[in-house]
C-alpha cells in the first residue's frame, strides 16, 4: 500500500468526494500516523480546491477537533505561485481563464494559488500528484491533464504515477485509461 502523502490525500479526496465516512475517517488516520495531523489538515484544504467548501466543513466536522495546527493563512502572490505550475502554459491557462470569467481567475489566483497552495505542508509535486487523482475522479479530464504535464515539469517519476493509477481503487475503469494515457503522452512513454 502506497503511504505516500500524496496518495493518501488522493485517497482523502475520494472518501470526501463520495461522501463515505468509513473511508474518511480511515484514510484520515493512516495520514495522521504516518505522516502528522498537520499533513491531514493540509489534505483536507487540498481537497476543498476539488470537492468544495461544505463537503470540508462536514469532513472537518467528523475528523476533528484538531491540535496544535498553526493559524496563520498569510496570503502570497498566487500568480507566482500558478506560473511555478504551469510554467510556459501560464500565459495560456492565465488567458483562457480571464476570456472565461475573471472573477474565477481571481479565485484560482489569489485562493487556489494564493493562499491554499501557498500555505501547504506539501511539496509542490505532492499537491500536483494528488490533485491529478482528484481532478480525473471528478472527470475534470482536460485540467487533470495540465496537471499531469505540471507533474513532468516538477520531477514526477511515471512509473510511479501508472502504478499508483492502477492501485487507485476509486477510479472507474474509464477514469483509469484516461489518467494513464495522459500520463504516458505527457511523459513520453508511448
């Protein structure tokens, strides 16, 4: 079993995503004791990007009360931040967000990337790797896939990734084949 922060939280996102407490509250331990609460609550905030606010209010409700967590959201430049991701994509996930709706650009920069991202214990390639198994359990295909292409950029190892893919027990088959095949064109492997 991979205890990876990353899967783990990947795993977190699933158990909130389809709402099954058993698995939440089970993953939330495994996040606990191998890695610290700190990990468990950044997971949870990772995951709110993906599933939404209420869906963390309940999952903080049942998981908590939580100790010793440090309370300073310092808010950073969250374009900074998402151009760390995407890197020479920037510009063109930056425009076509701003031809989309301005106002969610704005989310994505100054929340997303600004404050959740930007106040995290993981590293920049753990949040990548666990927001492309939360993206492709949500179908959110073509936005895993800029994550998936954020992964190569920052050091992901892709076998590591297909294994991890094939022992995501959440995915559909579907889900699965999409997630690998963009993996492997992202990475070359085809």
């Amino acid at each position: 079993m991979n205890e990876s922060k990353y899967f783990l939280a990947a795993q977190l996102g699933a158990a909130i995503h389809y709402d099954d407490e058993q698995q939440l509250q089970s993953i939330a331990q495994q996040l606990r004791s191998v890695h610290s609460e700190l990990a468990l609550v950044d997971g949870l905030r990772l995951c709110h990007l993906f599933c939404g606010i209420p869906k963390l209010i309940r999952s903080l409700n049942v998981l908590g009360p939580f100790k010793n967590l440090p309370n300073d959201c310092i808010a950073t430049d969250g374009e900074e931040q998402f151009r760390m991701v995407y890197a020479e994509d920037a510009d063109i996930v930056l425009s076509h967000l701003q031809n989309t709706d301005p106002t969610v650009l704005a989310w994505v920069l100054n929340h997303a990337y600004g404050t959740v991202f930007a106040n995290s214990s993981y590293s920049l390639l753990d949040r990548e790797m666990a927001s492309i198994f939360i993206l492709t359990l949500g179908n959110c295909h073509q936005q895993a896939l800029s994550h998936v292409r954020a992964c190569a950029r920052h050091g992901a190892d892709a076998e590591q990734l297909l294994a991890d893919v094939q022992a995501f027990s959440f995915f559909s088959t579907e889900q699965q084949c999409l997630l690998s095949a963009s993996i492997r064109s992202c990475f070359d492997l085809d």
